[in-house]
C-alpha cells in the first residue's frame, strides 16, 4: 500500500533533502510539505521545478494544532516525519519563550493529531544537543524527545513514536561550514577553541537513515547514527589554509564537544553495524526483540561524543565533499 506522507518543517535543509529523495520512491503515494514560511515553500518549487504531483504544499504551523490536525485528517495522512524546530542556540537563549512554544507544545500537537488521526508512525527527529543539555533549545527537545517516547505509553490508537538522534548536518543552516565558506577570503577564521570537535553527517546520509527508521521503528527508541567526527578547526584549515585563526572563546549555549549517547543512557543502549538504539526503560522491552537482533549492548558507562570517536574525517575526506557542495550550490543560484 502506498505512503502519504506528511513533513513538519519541510523547507528546512533536512526537509527539502528528504523530500527530493522520497517522492522517487515506489510505495509513495503523496508528500505534504508542511512549514510556515510561504516563501521558502514557493523557493522549494521553483527549485523542484514541480516535478512531480506527489508533492502538495502546505502553510501551517505545529503551534496550531487545528490547522495541523485538519491537514493530517483531511489528506489520510500515514506516516509524518517531524522536522520542525526553533534550533539555533543563541536566539533559544534569548527567546525561550519562542523555543518552548515551537519544539514543546508543537511535538505534544503533533502527538495529539497522530492518535487523533490513527496516523501509522511518527518519527521525530531530535538532537546531540538534547542529550545531557545546557542549553535551552537542548533542553527543549530532550523534553519533545520524552513526549514522544512516552506518547506510546497507554495508547488506544496505532501510532507508534520514535526519535532519531544526529549530530551536525554537513552544510545546513546550523552548520559552520557556509559561514567559513564566506570568510573564506577575509583571511581570519573565527574558532571558539581549537580542541572544539563536532560530528559530522551529510544531509544525503541523514535522509537515508530517516528512511532506515521509517522501517524499522516499533515505538519509544531513540535512534542514534555513526558518524565520523572533525575538528573545527581542520574544516577551516580544509576551506583555506592560508587563513589565520582567532580563538574566540565558548558562546552562550555551546559545548566543546558533542554528546550523542551519555553514560546515564548506556544500560538501555545497543549497537549495530551503522547505528545504536536506545530502548525505553519505561516501556516493555520485549516489543524490541526484532530489532535488536544482532545487536550487542555497549558496555557499562558507555559515551558517544566527538571528541572521543574511534571514527573521524580526514581533511582530505572533508575536501572531496565540500567541492560537490560548493557545485550544488552554484546550481541552486
């Protein structure tokens, strides 16, 4: 049977990747581009030139809850993935209330309207930042990633709820790539510290690994995806070597390094050959005997962070694709 699905904050990086991706797919029957900005959805369909009818627009927020309630009932919605949120770290800290009422009270919307409308699954997509937090955008989807772990919890309808966790898209809006691209001839790159490491994930690979989750999920884990780590200050010096490097210091909000799994998660954590899985403690852990097949629980104290990654991109890596980035962006302009 084919697939409607429905994407929250579908003009994002994630989201416009996700879509070119999915509307090739054979079981999908319609796509809902779902986001709040009516220029970047008019963006999007010049740059998809409307290729296909699958694809349907949509302007609405997960702040409210009829309009988005309406949209899932209306269209038969079967699957949404859930991209929207308020993420950047220093407009959270100075605009909590903003944060709070996007990525809190839109994920308990998007939890309502689901079981409400008997949608199949969700699949939430979260954050490093939101393990162990101290910042306030962290916080906020370690709170939406909890709402939807404990959505599955005495629940009458079919939705199950599950939650993807990766670090650093490569290229997107939060990444530091663009900025350095566009001091790259100012001859100063910017670093809050040179021992700063950040995992690092193309969009290309975050979409596969949505999609992965899409088949696999059975309700109330947490997905979390290998990926390499680099230091901050090797992408500068893969942008332009020439360029001298001020040491800024730590901004408001920000780690040195990223946290993807914490030691407190390791009892409840599995490995597999791409990615790990956190079960719910609050939930039975029997529902997760398929998908732990093969997998081997990490050991006592476990972390995953960047900084101490067994896995790490080289310069050499890095510069292989930022040249198709610097390509795609051209095309795009």
């Amino acid at each position: 049977m084919k697939k409607n699905i429905l994407i929250t904050g579908g003009t994002g990086t994630f989201g416009k990747s996700f879509v070119k991706h999915a509307y090739k797919l054979k079981d999908v029957n319609k796509i809902f581009v779902y986001s709040r900005d009516e220029m970047k959805q008019w963006d999007m369909q010049i740059q998809l030139k409307n290729k296909s009818k699958k694809i349907n627009y949509i302007i609405g927020d997960v702040r409210d809850f009829t309009k988005l309630n309406f949209t899932i009932r209306d269209n038969k919605i079967d699957y949404i993935v859930h991209a929207a949120a308020t993420k950047i770290v220093l407009s959270a800290e100075y605009h909590p209330d903003e944060c709070v009422k996007t990525n809190i009270l839109g994920a308990m919307n998007v939890i309502e309207a689901a079981k409400a409308n008997n949608v199949k699954k969700v699949i939430a997509l979260s954050t490093d930042k939101a393990s162990n937090p101290i910042n306030l955008y962290g916080a906020t989807k370690l709170a939406s990633d909890k709402l939807f772990i404990s959505a599955n919890l005495n629940n009458s309808s079919n939705t199950t709820f599950s939650v993807v966790r990766y670090g650093n898209v490569m290229g997107s809006r939060g990444s530091v790539i663009p900025y350095f691209i566009s001091l790259k001839n100012n001859k100063n790159f910017p670093i809050t510290d040179p021992k700063m490491t950040r995992f690092m994930i193309s969009i290309a690979e975050a979409v596969k690994f949505v999609l992965t989750v899409i088949d696999r999920s059975v309700g109330g884990e947490i997905f979390v995806k290998k990926s390499p780590s680099m230091k901050i200050i090797d992408i500068a010096k893969a942008i332009n070597n020439k360029n001298s490097i001020s040491i800024k210091g730590i901004r408001a909000g920000e780690k040195l390094h990223e946290q993807m799994i914490g030691h407190e998660e390791s009892q409840y954590t599995y490995e597999l050959k791409n990615y790990y899985i956190i079960i719910s403690p609050i939930l039975n852990k029997l529902k997760y005997k398929k998908i732990l097949k093969n997998s081997k629980r990490v050991d006592k104290n476990f972390e995953y962070t960047s900084d101490k990654n067994t896995t790490w991109l080289s310069q050499k890596e890095f510069k292989v694709w930022l040249l198709e980035y610097i390509k795609n962006q051209k095309l795009l302009s």
